[in-house]
C-alpha cells in the first residue's frame, strides 16, 4: 500500500518568498527541496488510494486563506518550519471524512507548517528566527504519494479535490 498524505501547496508567489530564504550550508542540516514544500492536512502512513479518493471526493469544505509566518522556527528537535495558520476548519473536514481510513488522524491540535529543513541529532539552523510573512487562498487539496528512498522522501502528486461549500 502506499504512502499517502493530503496536502496544500502554496502557489508560485509564495514558493518565491521560501525560496528567498538563506540555506547556509551548516552540519547535520539538510534541506527540504522546492518540491517537498507544503501544509500536511492529514497524514495516513500507509492506505489504499480508492478509499482515500472516495473519501475526499466527496468532501465538502469551504475554501480558506493560509497566514504563513511571521517568523521561520523549530519544531520539536528536527524541524524547521514556517508556521501557517487558517487552516484549522479545512484540516477538521478533512480528519473527520478520513478517520477511519490509514493511521488514525493525530490527537494533537492542528499545527500548520512548512517544513524547510530537517536537523540531525540536536543540530541548529541559522535560518530560524527569520521573518517571513504571506497569505494564500486555498481553494484545492492535493492527495500526495511519499516514497522513501536512500536520499529521503520523494513526493507525488495523485489528485487534487476542489473546494465546495458544505
């Protein structure tokens, strides 16, 4: 079974902003790639792609704005991330049409982010504390197929769900 995750990609403008930050090269701090850059809504681990689609077919959910900032942080031990609030309604929706499928939705309230590096052991990041502000309409979801390789995580996408009023 694969990999799957339901995610919002930001669009270009806000792509930019990200890619404008430094990535000084330091020890035990590896990058994530353009292509790895979004907000995980929900993650299954391991579920079969027709339920999931079925699921999110008929997902009803109003669209939102994303606030992405004001600053990039760490999270935990190993991430670093831009914070990115206004999508807690759209992450509820999608939790409650999905619970049953995959790996059960986190029981953790919704943490919003873009993860922009990942550190070994307890490494530090020059790029944390660095302001970065924008906003974004979320008008689609994406479901997305993580595949695990020697180099890290590669991300496909399979479907995109539009917004509907519910």
């Amino acid at each position: 079974m694969p990999r799957l995750f339901v995610a919002v990609r930001p669009p270009p403008t806000i792509m930019q902003l990200i890619a404008a930050l430094p990535r000084p090269g330091q020890p035990g701090v590896r990058y994530t790639p353009r292509e790895q850059w979004h907000v995980t809504l929900r993650f299954f681990a391991e579920a079969e792609f027709d339920e999931v689609d079925r699921a999110l077919g008929g997902l009803m959910f109003e669209e939102g704005e994303a606030v992405m900032g004001p600053a990039v942080q760490k999270l935990g031990q190993r991430v670093v991330a831009i914070p990115v609030s206004g999508l807690d309604a759209i992450a509820e929706a999608v939790n409650e049409a999905t619970s049953g499928i995959g790996s059960p939705p986190d029981d953790r309230p919704f943490r919003g982010h873009i993860t922009v590096a990942r550190l070994k052991r307890r490494g530090s990041c020059a790029v944390v504390g660095r302001a970065i502000t924008g906003r974004f309409r979320v008008a689609r979801l994406t479901l997305v197929r993580s595949v695990l390789g020697s180099a890290g995580a590669r991300h496909e996408d399979l479907m995109e769900y539009p917004s509907r009023p519910g």
